[in-house]
C-alpha cells in the first residue's frame, strides 16, 4: 500500500487558503468578531446580579417560579465563584455559535427532507463534521481567524451543526404522509406545505435539535476554550494544568449551572412555540392544583417583558452613574505606549504566568494596553509566526521548544534570554533518603513499580528521557516511562506524597513544586540530560519594528531564580484571576524595578 | 356533457412507463411488465361521470383504485390518457392551475382522516378556504355552515384527537364540502370506521347528497358499501377496470367469476328492486292490494307480501301502475344465481 500523502496535501491547501483568501477570512473574521463582542457587550453589561435577575424572569417566564428561583440560584453561585465574566463570555460564544449553526442547519435540514440526493451528500459530510475531533481544525482556525473567539466560534458551529440538520430533516420527514397529501389535494402551494403542515408539526423533533445544538455547542465552546476563545473553558483548562482541583470543580459546576440553564429554557421554549406544546401545557396547568400551581406560575409575555425591560434600565442606569474611568493615569513623560495595544500571550507555565504579568504591569504603568491570553504552546507559536501575537516570554530553548523555532523560522524573532540555565530531571520525595542520583534508581524498580511519571508525550524532555538518560544509566530495561500529562504528573506527585509511597517523577527548575513540596531533584554525574536550557521572550517577526522600545528592553530583561521564585510565590499566593494584581504588587514591593525593566530615556 | 370523464388512463411505476405503456397497449400482461421492472397500476381505464351521480370503484387493495382516483385530481400524473373535468383536460395543466381546480373544484375525504393535528375543528373545516385566501371570517364562517352541515355544531374549538373516528370524518367531509367543490373524491373514506358507524356515515352521506346534489367519486373495498351507495359502479381488478354499471346490473349481470364471486356476499334484497322483478305482463293485481314504487329494494316487499296471499302493485314514476311482483318472483330472484356465471363454475 503505497503512502497517501493526504496529510501534506491538507497542509498545502490550508496554506493555499491562507495566502490567496485572507480577504474573505478577514471578512467572516469580522462579521463574527462583531456579532460575539456585540452578544458579550449586552451580557457583560449589567451588574452580575441584575444580569442573573433577567435570566431568572426569563425562567420564570417560560418555565414558572420554581425553575426562576433554581435558575437565580445557580447564577448566583457563578458570581460567587467569581466566574461571571468568564460565564458570560461562553454563554455569548454559545448563543452567537447556536444563532448561526442554526439558521444554516434548519434550511439544510428542510433542503435535505425534501431532496434525497442532498439528503445522500449531507449524510458523510454531517458525519465528519461531528466526528472529527475539534483540536485538528481548532489550529487551522488559528491561521485563518487568528487566536480569540473566533476559531473557537467556528469549531463550534462546524461541530453543533449535524443534529440541527439531522433532527430537522428527520422532523419533516416524520410528518404523516396522507397529511402532506391533503395539503396539495386542497391545492397548497409547496411553500406553503412547508409552512402550515410540515414545519408546525416537525417543529418538536426540531426544538429537540435545536436542544442538542445548544448543548453541543456549550461543551465544544469550553473545549475551545482552551484554544483561546476564553470563557469559562480558560478557566477549567488553567485550573486543571495548575492542578487547582477547587478551580476547576468551580468552573466546571458554573459550566453545568449554564448547560442546565440553557437545556431547561430551550425545552420549555419549544414547549412554548409549537402548537401542539401549547396545548399540552395548557391541558397540563388545568390539572395542576395548589402548590404545585404557585411553583408552575407563569407570568404573562407582557408583565415578564415588563420585568426584563424594567432590570435592564436599573442596569443601564447603574453604569451611568457608577461608570468613570478606573485606568491608572500615566505620567506624561513615561507614557511611551501611547495607548498602543501589545498582545502577550503565554501558556500556563508558571514563569511564564509570572513573567507575562509582570511585563503586563510594567507596559501598563508605560501608556502601553497590554492584552493578555493564556493559549496552549502550538497555537500561541502558530500566531506569533502569523502574527495575530505579539510577544511570549516562555521559550525554552535550544531544546524543548526549538522544534517550534526550526517550524517557524523566518516568522519568528528570538528577543534573547532572561532566565537560565533551567535543568531538566527526575525528582523524587525527600524521604527517599536512599535514592540521591540517577545511578541510585538501578536496582530499585519494584519499589517504584517500575513505572517514572512522566508528561505529554511530545514534549522534548520525554523523548531525551527515553532515548538517551535511560540508556545512560541502564535503567531502560528496568522502567517504564509512563506518559501522561503535566496536571496528571501533579497531581500523582501529590497523591504519592501524602501517602508517603515512592514515587519518581519528570520534573524541571524552575518549578513552583519545588516550593510547594519537599522534593528532592536526582543528581545527574554522568550529564545526561545535557546543558540547561535557557528561557526566551520570543517575540512575531515585525516585533522589533512594530516595538522597537519594547523590544529593547526586553533584550536587556534579566531575572535571578530567587526573583523569580518570589514572584511566583506571590502570584501563588494571590489565586487564580488575580496574577494582575498579584504582579503587581510584587512590583510595587520592589521599587525601582519598573525603571530597570523599562527604563525612559531622557 | 358528463361532469368528469377519464380517457384510457394508464398510470406505470418504475422503470420506463411510457415504452410500459406500449407494451401494455400491444396485449402485454401486467406480470410481463413487472418482471421488466414496470409496476402498470392501472391499465386503460375509462368511464364518465354525470352531475350530481355517486360512482363507486370498487375493488381489492393493490386493485389501483386509489391511484386511479389520485389521477382525477391531478396528485398523480397519468403515464398515458386524459381527464376532463367539465370538459377542460386537468393532465395538461400547469401546477398553478391544477392547484386552482384543487382549491376550487375538486375536494377529496382521506381513508385516516388526514385531519391536521396542529389545528382546531373549525380550522381544519376552513383549511381549503384559507389555501385560496379567503379573508379570516368569511372562512369561518362558511367553516362553521359546512361543520353544522355534518352535525358537528358546537364542536368547532375542540381539537381532533378529542372527537371519536366518526366525528373526525365528518371534520374531513366538512373541509370537503366547504370550499363548495363540486366534485368529491373519496378514499375509502369510510373503511376506517367501525360497522354502525360506518353504516351511520354513508346514510348521512346519501342524505346529504340528496341536499347537495355533488358529483362524488367514491372508492371502497366493499361491495355491500358500493352497491349502497353508488348510482354506478366500476369494479377494477389487478389495474383494469372489469365491469361498470349499475348496482343491479352488476347483481344481475356480472361480467365474470371475479365479479360473480363478489356477489356472493351481498344482500340481495337491498340491491334488488321491485321494479327489477316485476311482471309487467300480468294483469293489474286485485283491488286493495298494496302498491310500491319501482325503486323499492325487495326487502321492504317483505311485509306487504306477507299480509296479504296476493301480488303487490308496482307504480311507475306517474304512479300508473306498471306491473305486479308476486312472493314467487321475490323469492326467485333472491335465490338466483346468474345461469351463465353458473355454468362455467
């Protein structure tokens, strides 16, 4: 069987697209950018309470008392967490994702009900929309539409789409045939067919799609999330690589608390727009009886618009007089940036959570607008090459992420160390008082079961483990490297730990688990895994013309483990959602620093 | 002129039905055909309709009865042949106009009812009214006359599922006859139903045709009903249309086995008439002797036959008397069997 180079062939045809239809890239880029920031901008808006108080009466609405009360209550519990902001981005990434998923999948549904041979194409076409796993187009997206909301949009229309064609199409076809006929023997014109038969009596199999889509649509919009379209799927992947077991059950429950929303209201819509709905409910609310009518109470359309009109004024008035600036007024002769938007990106490594929030106070405090966003290292690589990024400061080099350098070589500019060397090892706990170096594993598999917790599989330290460290001390035989990823090595760590097992881990310093833990890194006599790296700030190929004062600054950006090791401990100690402030601060501590990092000429 | 006229009509399935149709023409068997891949469901079919007649067609299921009717209005395409309703030719109509003569013209009764269940009585009664655009009161109003046409007052609200089979065909009949079409198709429109009701209907229809005076098409599987009801009727076998005539002529005269052994089932009392087996050449009966009109089924002879030892006295339409019908014809004409049908059984 001869090698199909099909993959290479995508990979020619993305980059095809990428060069001669930008145009319509950036078109669609727009148009959805705008729909997304329009949505978030409407949500977003009012005071969270106010906001968690229309959904309530929209609950109420059209699902009574009982159903508004859970309804507030589970909000409330978003805010409580401090997740609302988050919440809100997804809930607008999912009400833009199901609008357009929508009124491209009931038409094609309708088309394919009524047309078999549309019906025959869609079928395969359906089937890989929704089986082609999201992260192979999530990248390609990245090219075509940049980091943000928008690829995470698309992959969420592309994979919400196949129920809402299905179940519409399924819903027409449904409909008695000897119905259909009557419609024509009373001389219906087709549109009308579809319009006064088929489509009233579809519209239940069709609410259920649309149900679907929503739903599919929510769980594809927090797996985007962690492609950089933010959210509350920003927070569940940075709390799980952080191994901040109470963040993540956090955003996940607000992630249910939405899921659960969202499916009882679009349930009770369809309830509520089909006619046959409507007559059920009303046969339903005759035979209800005392308590259980008050918890079934339903306002009128008139009095819940009422309701909603009434708290979005008291929203909008609030921002009236509560609004104002809060930006930090910058000293005239320090504002360099002018303004000027710089988009840092960084994934969730901790001294790259701690470096990028340092620069983002720093430039702030120099008139710049810093725009931060956490993305996984292959996306964040992929848009500073095509330049939707501007700088990160977390690269390791010349090992683990040269493979990213090599890829993108002439798209990328090496702004110069500021941290090294770094080392790689094998760590254990401190009360394995017999094992102090590498040599020290030989012999010993059966206490460790034999296994070394390892991390992804694809980062650079797996494969010298493996290929070259093993050998080197003839322990290949012996142990198996287990892959998993960084959060599950964590995560086995502290587990071990606690019950005091033996354990042996991959592990690199800086690492804030070397703070955290009492760890102990396995000496390495022979040099195995070779020189420490040294940590980057690497920045997109025009980064130096476009910034040429950042640049040099951050070309002249140094900092000692024992800085970097306390900022980290006080981004640590500040929690999640607040690295900001928590930089911050630990800038202020040290003053003088700002005008080292970025010093003002004249 | 007759009011609906088919025209060697022939309508093919599958594969190439016009060369099917050739064939068919040339003497080729329906199960030649099929092994081609042609399903003829009907096969040179033609008879005429007068105003204001009930024609019956009667035949087994897969017999093409009900594609035949479904070519009447145009919801099939005839592979060959014509219809003309009031002379004007439906087959070559553009789809805007067929549907015009659907809206206006020709109305059809479903076998299920085919009753729209997102849709009120009264909305559905009004549903042919609506498709032509008939303003929102005018239509219900004229829902509402054709509902109370088929007693079904006061029920214009309800929905439906609420109403027993007997009442939802009447809803179907009321849709019918409320866009005031002249010409009713109606499929098995009564099968559905259980046997009172079923009787209940088609009394309630004969009653209402005596009101209404509407040209009817009415397809069943029951020759009981067919004789009931048809003023003629066409019995259709395996696509092709055996025999088309009268109720009596059918009893009487049957063109085959297939339509003999049919007969065998039916009531003969009812079909038969006073008229059918009178003596027109006996002399008048005796004075006080009863007297019948020549349309009277033979079972309602029973009781004055059984008064009296005589003759009963049958009146033509000016009520002189035409003949005399004796307890001996009667019971011979209940217990004939058709010599001819006879001889070959």
């Amino acid at each position: 069987m001869p090698r199909i180079h099909l993959g290479s062939w995508a990979e020619t045809a993305v980059d095809w697209l990428q060069s001669h239809l930008g145009g319509l890239f950036g078109a669609v880029n727009t148009v959805l950018s705008g729909l997304y920031d329009g949505v978030n901008a409407v949500l977003g808006a009012p005071d969270a309470l106010l906001m968690a108080g229309i959904l309530a009466v929209v609950a109420w609405w059209l699902r009574g008392l009982a159903a508004a009360v859970l309804a507030f209550a589970g909000l409330a519990l978003i805010d409580s967490f401090g997740l609302w902001d988050e919440a809100m981005s997804t809930l607008s990434l999912v009400l833009v994702a199901s609008l357009i998923t929508l009124v491209t999948a009931v038409p094609l549904g309708v088309w394919a009900a009524r047309n078999a041979a549309v019906s025959r194409t869609l079928r395969p076409v359906l089937d890989v929309m929704q089986t082609m796993p999201a992260f192979v187009y999530l990248i390609p997206g990245v090219m075509f539409f940049s980091i943000g909301p928008i690829p995470g949009l698309i992959a969420t229309i592309v994979f919400s789409m196949p129920p809402g064609v299905r179940m519409t199409e399924l819903g027409i076809r449904q409909v008695d045939e000897e119905l259909v006929e009557a419609a024509r023997a009373f001389g219906t014109q087709p549109r009308h067919i579809l319009t006064r038969v088929q489509l009233p009596l579809a519209l239940p199999t069709i609410m259920a799609g649309v149900n679907q889509v929503i739903m599919l649509a929510l769980s594809m919009v927090v797996i985007a999330g962690m492609a950089g379209a933010g959210g509350l799927g920003e927070s569940v992947y940075a709390a799980v690589t952080q191994v901040d077991i109470g963040g993540g059950v956090e955003s996940g429950l607000a992630v249910v608390v939405l899921a659960m929303y969202l499916d009882r209201m679009t349930g009770a819509l369809s309830r509520r727009v089909s006619p046959l709905g409507r007559r059920a409910s009303a046969k339903a609310a005759r035979s209800a009886s005392g308590a259980a009518t008050v918890l079934r109470h339903r306002p009128g359309t008139a009095v819940a618009t009422v309701g909603v009109v009434v708290l979005a004024l008291v929203a909008g008035g609030m921002r009236l007089t509560g609004g104002g600036g809060d930006r930090e007024s910058v000293a005239a002769g320090q504002n360099v940036g002018q303004g000027r938007t710089v988009k840092l990106g960084y994934f969730p490594w901790d001294e790259a959570v701690a470096s990028t929030y340092l620069w983002q106070n720093v430039l702030e405090r120099r008139g710049y607008r810093p725009d931060v966003k956490q993305l996984d290292p292959g996306p964040l690589y992929t848009a500073l090459a095509q330049g939707q990024m501007d700088v990160q400061f977390d690269s390791w080099l010349p090992t683990t992420h040269q493979q990213y350098m090599d890829r993108y070589r002439d798209k990328l500019t090496d702004l110069g160390a500021w941290y090294g060397p770094t080392s790689l090892e094998l760590t254990v706990p401190s009360y394995m008082k017999d094992v102090n170096s590498l040599a020290d594993l030989k012999g010993k598999a059966g206490q460790f079961g034999g296994r070394i917790v390892g991390i992804e599989a694809s980062a650079g330290m797996m494969g010298k483990l493996n290929d070259t460290v093993l050998k080197e001390y003839g322990l290949d035989g012996e142990y198996k490297v287990v892959s998993s990823s960084t959060s599950t090595m964590l995560a086995e760590l502290d587990r071990a730990l606690k019950k005091k097992e033996p354990v042996v881990t991959t592990l690199w310093s800086p690492h804030w688990a070397y703070g955290t833990y009492d760890l102990k890194k396995l000496e390495d006599p022979k040099g195995a895994w070779g020189k420490g790296e040294e940590i980057h700030a690497v920045g997109k190929k025009d980064f130096a013309r476009d910034f040429p004062q950042i640049a040099s600054w951050v070309k002249d950006f140094r900092m000692s483990e024992k800085d970097l090791s306390s900022l980290e401990a006080e981004i640590q100690k500040g929690g999640k959602g607040k690295e900001k402030q928590s930089a911050g601060r630990w800038l202020d501590a040290h003053p003088g620093l700002v005008d080292k990092l970025a010093p003002v000429s004249g | 002129m007759s009011r609906l006229t088919a025209e060697h009509l022939y309508k093919v399935f599958g594969r190439r039905p016009e060369a099917a149709v050739e064939r068919l023409k040339g003497g080729a068997g329906r199960d030649e055909l099929r092994a081609d891949g042609a399903m003829p469901a009907v096969i040179d079919a033609s008879f005429e309709v007068e105003a204001g007649q009930i024609f019956v067609v009667m035949g087994l299921s897969g017999s093409g009865k009900s594609t035949l009717l479904r070519m009447l209005n145009g919801l099939l395409e005839p592979t060959a042949g014509r219809v003309l309703y009031d002379g004007r030719d439906l087959t070559g109509l553009a789809p805007a106009e067929l549907r015009e003569v659907r809206s206006r013209g020709i109305s059809m009764v479903f076998q299920h009812f085919a009753l729209f269940p997102h849709r009120t009585v009264l909305d559905n009664a009004a549903y042919g009214l609506e498709v032509r655009g008939v303003p929102r009161e005018e239509r219900r109003e004229r829902a509402a006359e054709a509902l109370e046409l088929v007693g079904l007052s006061g029920w214009d609200a309800s929905w439906p599922d609420e109403l027993s089979g007997g009442m939802q065909q009447r809803v179907g009949l009321a849709r019918a006859l409320a866009t005031d079409a002249d010409l009713l198709l109606m499929d098995e429109s009564f099968s559905a139903l259980d046997p009172l009701i079923r009787r209940d209907m088609q009394d309630q229809l004969l009653h209402l045709q005596k009101q209404l005076k509407k040209t009817i098409v009415f397809i069943t599987h029951d020759l009981n009903e067919a004789m009931r009801l048809g003023d003629r009727i066409a019995v259709m076998r395996d696509g092709r249309i055996v025999q088309n005539g009268t109720a009596e002529d059918i009893l009487v005269r049957p063109a085959n086995d297939y339509v003999a052994s049919f007969i065998q089932d039916v009531d003969r009392s009812r079909v038969l008439t006073a008229g059918a087996v009178m003596d027109p050449a006996a002399g008048p009966a005796p004075e006080g002797a009863a007297t019948v009109a020549a349309d009277t089924p033979l079972a309602d002879l029973f009781a004055p036959l059984a008064k009296d030892d005589g003759p009963v006295t049958v009146a033509d339409e000016h009520g002189e008397p035409a003949g005399v019908v004796t307890r001996d014809a009667v019971l011979a004409a209940l217990g004939e069997q058709p010599a001819e049908v006879t001889a070959h059984a």
